[in-house]
C-alpha cells in the first residue's frame, strides 16, 4: 500500500514539473528589435547559466502574434550558447522568436543587472538607459523596463522573408 502511495506522489510530482504552469507557455512572435542592453553586447555577460552560455537583453516590438502582444514593447532575455547576433542581424528587420514568458523573481532575472560606470565587480538593476536603440527603433520612447513582459529564449531568432 505505502508503495502505490510514494508512487502516487512521484507521478503527481513528475507531472507537475514535466507540464509548465500558465505563465511558463511558450509563444512565437514577429517583432524587431528595437534596443539592446549595450553592456551585454560589449562584453558578452555571463550570468547563472549553463558552462559556455551568455545572456542578450534586447527590447522587442511585438508585430505579429497573440492579439494580446501586437504592437507592445517587450523585454528578451536570449541565453545563448554560440556565437551571438551581428549587429547587421539584429537590424534586420522582422524576426521570428521563440518565447517563454518570465514571471515572478524570473522577471527581476530577465531585465538583468548593469555594471557600475568604470567598476566590473559591482552592478545595478539594468534600466531603460543601460539599452541602445537600433536603427528599427529611433522613434521609440522607451518605458520602464518592470513595465515590460518580460520573456527569455535560449533560441536564436531568425530572419523573416519580406512581406508583400
């Protein structure tokens, strides 16, 4: 009996940690990349991640996706394992991302931290200031960045074909 019970238990915990809640769903989106975190791009940010893995934020407008999304600004956090964008990809236009949506202490996790000017031991939470604007972003005000849904992605974007 005490078998079937600890069983029992092990399927309900398997089960839960093998399907992500709501707020772990995976969503494809078309956006641009309208800013990037300039530290991350310069010095190849190595965070809690796996051996060999960097981390790229970016601010994304979302043009193409769930209705929720469309036309809203969010925050990436790309934890890559190879070699990182071009500058020349990243102003590309429209890409096409795999995400997964960050919630609760991840958030804090996914807008990052910034290197204190002249210091690379002690950092700050990273702010709308720490992110370039690319060409595809010029005319973008860019909000605070709790303000943002936040979402990471461990794979890299890819080009999207030119419209009609």
């Amino acid at each position: 009996m005490s078998d079937q019970i600890g069983i029992a238990v092990l399927s309900i915990i398997l089960f839960a940690l093998g399907n992500p809640s709501q707020d772990q769903q995976t969503v494809v989106v078309k956006g641009v990349i309208v800013a990037y975190h300039e530290q991350d791009r310069a010095f190849n940010v190595q965070e809690n991640y796996p051996i060999g893995a960097t981390v790229e934020r970016w601010i994304v407008r979302v043009l193409d996706s769930d209705p929720r999304l469309q036309d809203q600004l969010i925050v990436v956090q790309y934890q890559r394992l190879r070699d990182r964008m071009s500058d020349q990809e990243i102003e590309s236009g429209a890409l096409m991302m795999k995400l997964t949506r960050s919630s609760g202490e991840d958030v804090r996790e996914c807008i990052g931290t910034t290197f204190l000017e002249g210091d690379n031991i002690h950092v700050r939470e990273a702010t709308a200031k720490d992110f370039k604007k690319t060409s595809l972003g010029t005319d973008v005000k860019l909000p605070k960045l709790d303000t943002l849904p936040c979402f990471t992605t461990s794979e890299q974007p890819t080009p999207t074909p030119p419209g009609p």
